[in-house]
C-alpha cells in the first residue's frame, strides 16, 4: 500500500499598517534556527496538535511577537503548497493598528522590520516573495 503523503501546517501572520499612505508588512529576521538564518520572514509557525489555524496564529503572535489577537482580528488572505517543503502556509492577515509587536524569541529572531509592502529587503524569503505577489493580485492560492 502506498504510503500518504503528509503535510505540515503553518500559520504565518500578514501584519498590515498604513503609514504616511504607503502600505507596510510586518517582517522578521531569523537567527540560530539553522534554517535561512539572516533571511526575512512572516512571523507565525507550526500548528500544535489540536489547534486550528486561528488558534495556532493567536499562539504564535503571543510567543514571538508578544501582541494578543483574537479570531475577529485575522483573515485568511493566502494560502501556499509548499509542496518541496511537505508544508501548507495559511497567510492569517490583521490591520489592527494599535499592536506593539516587540522580539520575544530573542534566540530566534534578529530583528522586526516594517517595510514597505512592494519594496521587500533582498534578503527575503523567496516564498514571502510569492506570497506576497500573489496576495497583491487577489489570487488566494499558490504552489512552490
């Protein structure tokens, strides 16, 4: 019998401000993960055994962000099959304006950068890169 073939689910969370009418993205740099370390990417991580998406990205705002969100709070805008990876990223969006995201995986993360949505650091993520193009076309669904 042929084995099935299993997926991780990841929950990335999209944060969105407005400043001085240019449109900006949440961004954090990785550190000692041993994986695209110096790299940008969406904040956010795997879902724990029982979770929902919502759940899973209110879970992971508090613990590396130290910000609390609820299920009103975040929509999903994306979803992309990372099929080389063996995962599925769910983009959970908030616009909610008055979050103060600060580093609290100081182990893991470098630094939080806001930037400008269509002006990303060259050291981004390729598949941040997909994602965001394809969520800034209207299409939900991608494949890497």
């Amino acid at each position: 019998m042929k084995e099935r073939f299993q997926n991780a689910i990841v929950a990335d969370l999209l944060m969105i401000k407005n400043e001085d009418g240019k449109k900006k993205i949440l961004l954090s740099k990785r550190k000692n993960t041993g994986y695209k370390d110096g790299e940008y990417e969406l904040p956010g991580g795997h879902l724990e055994e029982n979770e929902d998406l919502y759940e899973a990205m209110i879970r992971e705002a508090k613990e590396e962000l130290g910000i609390s969100l609820n299920r009103q709070d975040l929509k999903i805008v994306h979803i992309m099959h990372h099929y080389t990876g063996k995962r599925m990223n769910f983009i959970l969006e908030t616009e909610k304006s008055d979050l103060k995201p600060r580093i609290m995986e100081v182990d893991k993360c470098e630094e939080l950068k806001w930037v400008e949505i269509n002006n990303l650091p060259e050291n981004t993520m390729e598949k941040v890169k997909i994602i965001i193009s394809y969520i800034e076309k209207g299409e939900l669904y991608s494949r890497m």
